[in-house]
C-alpha cells in the first residue's frame, strides 16, 4: 500500500522542466564509443559504458541512465542522491568521507569508472562536469575486468564541442547554508578543434552540528581532429576537498527484536568536530585518440595517471547504552591515509562484417594497469582508559576526554598489476535473433608489504597471483524493431585482497577470488523515440568473499556466499511533449548462505525500493516537479543485529525560464519533514536524513 500511495503522490505532484535546457548544440569528441542507433525506435540515450556499437534497446543487461538535465532538475550534488533514485541501487555511509554503494545485495567502494577508465579510490565524486551518469547492473567482467559484482557506475564527462562557443554560469544555495557555483565554458578553435573548461566551487553545511567543508575542481579538456578520421582528446583534473567527517548516529537495543537507530538526536554529532576530517587531493590526466581505418573497422587507445592523495581521522559512536542512567557512549577512532598512482592504458578494435547471411559486430581489446598504493593506520589512544576505546556518559553536545592517534594499526604498501584481454561477438543471426557472446582473461597481480607483521620469521611480504576466464553470454529475440527480450549469463570476479586491496594476510592470500554470477531476463521496449520501458528479473550468486568489519579492519570474517533472486522495472522518457516521468522499482530478496551468519539478509540490501520524478511544463516558462523515493527496512550487517526503519520521502521542485538565456529553479527535499535514516556503516554508525529544505539555482548561458 505505501509504495502505490508513493506512485500515486509522485504523480499527482506532476511535472517537466523545459525540455529547451540551457544546452548547447555541436559535436562532441567521444570520450567512450557512443551507441550508434541504426532505425526508427530509439532508446532515451546513448551509454557509453559499453564499447561496441549497438542500441540500447539491444543491451542484454539493467542498465539506467541518468541524464545532465535531469542531474540539474533535481539538483543532485552528490552520487548518493542521484543513486536513490535509481533501481536495484542503495546507498551505504561510507564512514562519512567516500561513495560506497550496494547495487543488487554487493557493496562497494571501487566499482566506479570516469569514461569507461577505473577510478576506485575511495572519495566523494562531483557532478559539476557530467554528461551523464551510467549504471550497468549484474556482474560483467568482460568490460570492466575485476570487481562490478552487482554492477558498475560509470561516470561520462563533457566533451569539447567543434562550432560552437558559449558559458554557462549556476550558482546555488540552500537553507543549510551550503553553497555551489560552477563554469561550463566551451571555446572553438577553429574548424578541427576544440576546449572546454569546467570548474566548480561548493562550501558544504547540513543539519548535523558542526559539519562543514569545502570542495573544489577544475576540469579543462582540448579535442583535436587531425583528420575526418583520427580524433584526440587531452584531459586533465584536479579535485580538492575537505570536510568534517560525520558517522551519524548509534544504535539502542530493543526488546523483543533487533536494535534499532537512536532516535530523538539527528542533529548531535557524536565524535569530535576539529579532530573528525578528510582531505584529498587528486591530479587525473587522460589521453585518448580514436581512428577510423574504414567504415567497417575502428580503433581507440586511451592512457591514464591519476594521483590520489588522501586522509582521514574521525572519533566516531561504537556503542550506545540506554540502560544506564545517565547513558553511556562508547567512543572508538582512527586516523588513515592513503596515497595511490594509478596508471591505465587500454586498447580497442571494433570491427564489422558479415558471414554469409550473418552479420557480426567484434570487439577485441587490451588493458594494462599498475596500482600503487600506501596505506597507514593508527588507532586512538584515550589516556583515561588507557585504550584506543573509551565509555563516556551521554551528553548533548558530547565532551569528548583528551586522546590522540598515536598507536600504530597498520603500514601497508600494495603493488597491483593486470594484463587484461577481451574479445566479443555481437551476432546477428536472423533479422529477429541475436546472440552476443564473450570472454575476457585476467592476469591479476598483487603484492603486499606489511611493515608490522615483520619479525624475524616474517618478512612481512604477502603475494598473490590469479588467473581468471570470464564469460558473458547474451540472446536476444526481437519480435519488432523498437522490442527487446533477452536473457544472458555473465561472470566477475574479485581478488581476496579486496576491493582496495588491504585486506591481503597470511589468511587470505590462499583464498581464490571471489566469483559473481549473474543470470537475468529481461525485456525491453522503446514505446516512443523519447519514452522507454525495462524489466529485468535476475539472480546474482556470490561465492567464498571475505567481510570485513566495519569498526576494526584487522577482523576479516569468511562467509560461504551469498545469492540474491529480484527483479527490476523501469519508465523514463517523456510521455508527452510537456511531461518528463523517470520511475524505477527494484525487489530484491538476498539470503547469506552457510556459516556463522546462514540464512540472514545481507548487509544494506532492501527488499523493496521505489522512486518517481515527474516534471510537466505549465507554459513556455514556468514548469513545475515532483517526486518520491521510498526504501523497505533493511539490515546493517550480516549478522543481521541492527535494523534501520524503512522511510519514504517527498520531493519538488519549481522552474522559470527568465530569458532564452537564464532559468531560476528551486528544489525542495522532504516536503512531509519526515525523520528518517537513509543509510549506515556500521551496527553503531547509521546516517539521520535531511529535515525539510530547499535549494534557490540561478543558470545563465553567455
């Protein structure tokens, strides 16, 4: 009943920003191979994501995207709140300093792509300079090599446009006091080149005492065409951000049934504000160029560094006691620091031709990697009780006793290597069938020193090689060009030493990788060049994985595996020319299987999430939104000890075209101001949401 009441609230808000946002026209230089589509039904978009040349409409996979427009309409600020609004999706705390996500019962922190290109170091990614943003759900190795168990976020910037020159300038501001101002200028330089410059500024401010921050980027990118059939694009960023680091809130116990958040306190911050903060650094640099030897074969190249530089140190809540009077705090805390080089270079050939009567579609590729990475931890020190843990009584604010990060946790240096190769053919068997099969082979590499695991019987080096064979398998029948029905296999897989690779010991180095298998359905239909519908049902199993805990990273815990069977629908487009609608539900039933934890849902994973934003257009300048995105209760961890209440939320937005030239727009979050917590780390770290707000946007194009 609350989910249809949902549907039912989002579209009696109604409404669709004018459709005339303030885009320019041109061409792009592809920083992916966009989706060529070839007939009268199109799909929405283009993704980029996938590197072969086909519609959309005849992907064997869930896919979402999300559009700049509607990134704007919405005023997403961060991947998080554009994810809730996307199916299959839930969004973890990430210790208040990272994107973390679970996409259909797996959670990550690495499975994030710029580009088609890896970028897994853990901190919060901007939108300011997004094309779009793409999400690929179920395991698919063969594009993304190692990790995207439930799937994968790629990100897909701007590109420098030939023939044209404009800027557009947004500012904003909500009644937190947060702010955000961005550049998104484009130069012509004649008739085969091109630059764009985006950069933005944003001083950060929410409903928790004593969170602040800022962060910075720029973005400058040049496209040349040496000829109508070589391209390159040259691309730099740097990205600057500092913020206190917020955990949230801890959990209480309940009788007669699991513990549950702490109510009655979203505003307190528990932990210490000049002593809880992040701060990154990171420098990207890309190079690409594409060629066209004719019109049947194509190639692309790409090389990438990127220079992460990263801190945190956060006092946070481990544990609440409401049984005592007064109540007691438990306080835990840690400093880390993470500095990592990534180089990526990765080869494509595309190549078209028919057998006979077949016709097929190939792609053969090539990827080298070399990640190093340093990492450091040290563990608080609270002389009162001398120990890196303290209980303290309950007070609002907190009086956090004297302490310091002086123990040493952890010294580790990892040096990850991959030598990757992949080949698909997209076979079109009849005018009706189509099959698309692959495989792609990983050498994986990782070497690990210890500093503090060394002795004189140990050197402290930890090593492990894999070599691993991913299949992807898809079949497609078509009854009607603008139809889709599908059904596909597919594999991933993920080293023992996890997704960042710090969890590499004497343990888990004889632990083969993690394997992902993921068996889907789906049918897909384009109901309108603008307007199209998806449904997938699908079942992902995990095998042998390591979890690790949440409060104390030195605890690695083995679990058997893991399956999750769901389903997922999906509506977007515009159902008139006035009336936008993106809707998405998501069912998803995961059951832990075998060990100490069998038969328990696995962490973060809803049964049931929904979301609907609708934007209809009143008159030629003033449009009107709204939307809802409603999330079932879920579990922290998988021992299933904590439970965080399911919500629903309420949001619109109200947009007027001042000019051709300048758009005034306001957002307002959670109309019904509901209580609710949207997210968790851990058991005893769980984020209280937003109280009702709003967000005043001016754009203007020169």
């Amino acid at each position: 009943m609350i989910i249809a009441t949902a549907i039912a609230a989002g579209l009696a808000i109604s409404a669709h920003a004018d459709s005339e946002t303030l885009e320019t026209q041109g061409v792009p230089f592809p920083e992916q191979d966009t989706i060529t589509v070839i007939g009268r039904y199109l799909s929405l978009d283009q993704i980029n994501a996938v590197k072969t040349p086909t519609p959309i409409v005849d992907v064997p996979q869930s896919l979402s995207i999300v559009s700049a427009e509607q990134i704007e309409n919405q005023a997403f600020t961060s991947l998080g709140d554009l994810l809730r609004y996307t199916p299959g999706l839930s969004i973890s705390q990430g210790e208040g300093h990272r994107d973390s996500i679970n996409i259909r019962g797996n959670q990550t922190t690495a499975d994030f792509f710029l580009n088609g290109i890896r970028d897994d170091v853990q901190y919060y990614r901007p939108l300011y300079n997004l094309d779009q943003i793409e999400v690929l759900r179920g395991s698919n190795a063969l594009l993304f090599g190692r990790g995207g168990g439930g799937g994968v976020i790629n990100r897909v910037t701007k590109s420098p446009l030939i023939g044209d020159q404009f800027t557009t300038l947004t500012a904003g501001a909500d009644t937190f006091g947060a702010y955000l101002t961005s550049v998104d200028t484009n130069v012509d330089l004649g008739p085969a080149a091109a630059t764009r410059l985006n950069l933005f500024g944003e001083g950060l401010n929410n409903h928790r005492d004593q969170f602040d921050g800022t962060r910075f980027g720029i973005n400058p990118t040049l496209g040349i065409e040496f000829s109508p059939q070589t391209r390159a694009v040259f691309y730099y960023e740097y990205l600057n951000d500092d913020r206190v680091v917020d955990r949230g809130v801890p959990s209480v116990s309940v009788a007669g049934g699991p513990d549950r958040p702490l109510e009655g306190f979203n505003q307190t911050f528990f932990g210490s504000p000049d002593q809880s903060f992040t701060t990154l650094e990171a420098h990207i640099l890309r190079a690409r160029i594409d060629h066209e030897f004719s019109d049947t074969l194509r190639g692309n190249a790409t090389v990438q560094y990127a220079d992460y530089d990263k801190l945190y140190q956060n006092i946070y809540p481990a544990g609440f006691d409401a049984s005592v009077t007064p109540n007691t705090v438990r306080l835990d805390g840690y400093l880390d620091t993470t500095a990592r080089q990534n180089l990526i270079v990765q080869g494509n050939l595309i190549g078209e031709f028919n057998t006979g009567s077949v016709g097929h579609t190939v792609l053969f590729g090539l990827e080298y990697g070399d990640q190093q990475t340093d990492n450091a931890r040290n563990d608080t020190l609270f002389p009162a009780s001398n120990d890196d843990q303290i209980v303290i009584p309950f007070t609002d604010p907190l009086i956090i006793p004297a302490f310091t990060y002086s123990v040493p946790a952890r010294d580790r240096t990892s040096d990850v290597s991959f030598v990757s190769a992949y080949v698909q053919n997209q076979i079109d068997l009849t005018e009706n069938f189509k099959l698309i099969a692959g495989l792609r082979f990983d050498q994986f590499d990782v070497s690990v020193l210890d500093r503090r695991a060394i002795s004189p019987t140990d050197n402290g080096r930890r090593a492990r090689d894999d070599n691993e064979i991913s299949p992807r398998l898809g079949l497609i029948y078509k009854p009607a060009e603008n139809i889709s029905i599908y059904a596909s296999y597919s594999e991933a897989f993920l080293p023992s030493s996890g997704d960042q690779f710090l969890t590499l010991s004497t343990t888990t180095e004889d632990i083969r990788p993690q394997v992902f298998e993921n068996q889907e359905i789906g049918f897909k239909w384009d109901i309108s060049p603008a307007l199209s519908f998806t449904a997938s049902a699908f079942r992902l199993e995990r095998g042998l994985f390591t979890s690790v805990d949440p409060d104390d990273a030195s605890i690695v815990t083995t679990v058997p595996g893991s399956t999750t069977d769901g389903f997922e629908l999906e509506l977007v487009g515009e159902l008139t020319d006035d009336w936008f609608i993106s809707a998405g539900y998501s069912y998803l039933d995961g059951e832990i299987e075998g060990g100490a934890n069998n038969g328990n849902r696995p962490r973060q994973t809803p049964e049931h999430m929904l979301s609907v934003w609708t934007q209809y257009r009143l008159t030629n300048r003033l449009s009107i939104g709204g939307g809802a995105t409603y999330q079932d209760a879920f579990f922290v961890r998988e021992d299933n000890a904590v439970e965080v209440p399911s919500y629903i939320r309420f949001d619109a937005g109200v947009f007027y075209d001042v000019s051709e030239d300048t758009r005034l727009q306001l957002n307002i979050e959670n109309l019904l101001d509901e209580d609710y917590f949207p997210d968790a780390h851990s058991n005893d770290n769980i984020t209280t949401g937003e109280p009702l707000n709003a967000r005043l946007t001016v754009r203007h194009r020169f």
